[in-house]
C-alpha cells in the first residue's frame, strides 16, 4: 500500500524527536487504516498527551530525551476519526559532562495500541 505524503499539522503537540516523526506517522497511518480500509489520503488532525508514565525530560525544543509517555494521534481517514494510542520510551545511553549536558545515542520505543473510531 502506497499512502499519499500527508503533513504532519500537529506536529508541535507531540513530544517525539523530528528525526523520528515521518516513522510514527507511517506506523499510526497503517494502523488506522486497518480500521478504516478504504481511504488512500490520510491526515493526522490532532495529537496529545494522555499520559506520562515514567518522569520526563525535554530538550530546549520541547521533546523528549528520556521518559515513557501516551499520546492519541487522531487521524482522518477520509471522513472517519480513528484515534490510535501510541505508548513511548524515550532512552539515552549517554551525555556530556559539559554544563549543557548535551545528550547523544538517544533512542525512542514506541508500541502502537489498538486503533479506535472516535
């Protein structure tokens, strides 16, 4: 299946890194569109927070750098709202003694739950 390129409008409500967005977006894409089979033109409409599991660490950017958290993506597929629940782990093996404790090898799980229609 072959999914049209859709901008991500909410981007700026999630708390995952850019460099793993465009990963997410096709992982929450596929699912909710097993949901809803016929639609080729998904967009994602909204993203929250529903809950933080572990405590959480941001960047100067706002996302994380460690942390276990939820979020809804809500996703339009072609008319019908699929919310589909996505639980992260936001890990970093290391970081430098320097005062801006810059973080590096940092790594991000993510675990897709069942898709809902809203």
């Amino acid at each position: 299946m072959i999914l049209s390129v859709c901008t991500v409008f909410a981007s700026e409500n999630t708390l995952v890194p850019k460099a793993q967005l465009s990963e997410i977006k096709s992982a929450v894409f596929a699912n909710a569109l097993r949901t809803v089979k016929k639609c080729n033109k998904p967009v994602i409409n909204e993203i929250n927070v529903v809950s933080v599991l572990s405590s959480l660490k941001k960047n100067d950017e706002g996302k994380a750098i460690f942390g276990e958290w939820v979020e809804e993506w809500t996703v339009d597929a072609c008319g019908t709202e699929v919310i589909v629940p996505v639980e992260f782990k936001q890990q970093f093996s290391a970081y430098s003694g320097s005062k801006n404790r810059k973080y590096s090898n940092s790594y991000l799980k993510y675990k897709i739950r069942e898709p809902r229609v809203k």
